[in-house]
C-alpha cells in the first residue's frame, strides 16, 4: 500500500468513527431525578418520602427513603420487601418491585431500594401507593401530595 494511500484511509476511518459518534442515540435520562411527596400510612406513621430514578434503556429503577415508616427494632440489609405503584401517563399503573434495603436501625426511616421496573420512552410516572412488608408485617402507604417537582418522565 502507498504511504498515501494509508494516510487516505486512516484519514476516512477516522471520519467514519467521528460520525458514527455523532449519530450516536443520546442516552435515555430520567427526569427529574429526584421527587418528595408524602405519605399515609395509616397506623403506622406519616411523613415525607423522597424518590430518586435512574434509567437505563427500558429498565428504571427507583429508591424510597420515607419518615412515614419507621422501624420499631433494627432491620437487616435486603429484608424488606417493597412494592411502589405509580400512575403511568395519568391513567395506567406501573409497579416497581423490591426486596433490597440498607441495614436499618431500630428507630430508623424505612429506605428501600432499588425497586425495579420497566418504562418506554415518554412514561410519566407518578407515586400513589408504597406497600412495605417487613417479617410478615405489611404497610400500606397511600400518597396525600403530589410528587414534587413532578412525574417521572422516562
């Protein structure tokens, strides 16, 4: 191959390679990424929660940290087991699912996550129960705010 020749196709690799980072899909974010609202609990407690969102692709995950719940005696990381169900584009729901949370000591909020689930492009998820089962015990928590700033959008 000529020397010329070479430094032609570097040159057009390298192009290439530019271009195709260019027309890149730009990541998928969520936003915002972060949300309060509050929550009932009946029994209980009441308090303020706040949610935080990831996404990556059609898998969003969300944490729940809440002052409405908290635990009587320690709890051990990864057992409780959480359900957030959300109002989906102002008429569907979703669900995200979870059984992991940090070690908690008695007296402590209930944080809990990552909760999984799925979204597609354009999802507008919004909080309105949080079910917490913690040794068989189970607290139904049912959202009196909005979230604030607002939905998940994905």
């Amino acid at each position: 191959m000529k020397h010329g020749t070479l430094r032609t196709a570097t040159v057009l690799l390298g192009t290439l390679t530019a271009g195709a980072l260019v027309m890149a899909p730009a990541a998928q974010a969520v936003e915002p990424t972060t949300a309060t609202l509050s929550f009932d609990c009946g029994s209980y407690g009441s308090g303020e929660a706040t949610l935080t969102a990831t996404q990556d692709g059609t898998a969003a995950t969300i944490n729940v940290s809440t002052s409405a719940i908290t635990a009587p005696i320690p709890i051990s990381a990864n057992s409780v087991r959480s359900t957030l169900t959300l109002t989906k584009n102002g008429s569907g729901t979703a669900t995200f699912t979870g059984n992991a949370n940090p070690a908690i000591p008695a007296g402590g909020a209930v944080s809990t996550g990552p909760l999984n689930g799925t979204v597609t492009a354009g999802d507008s998820l919004e909080a309105t129960t949080l079910t917490v089962v913690v040794f068989g015990i189970t607290a139904t928590c049912t959202a009196t705010s909005p979230q604030n700033p607002g939905p998940f959008v994905f």
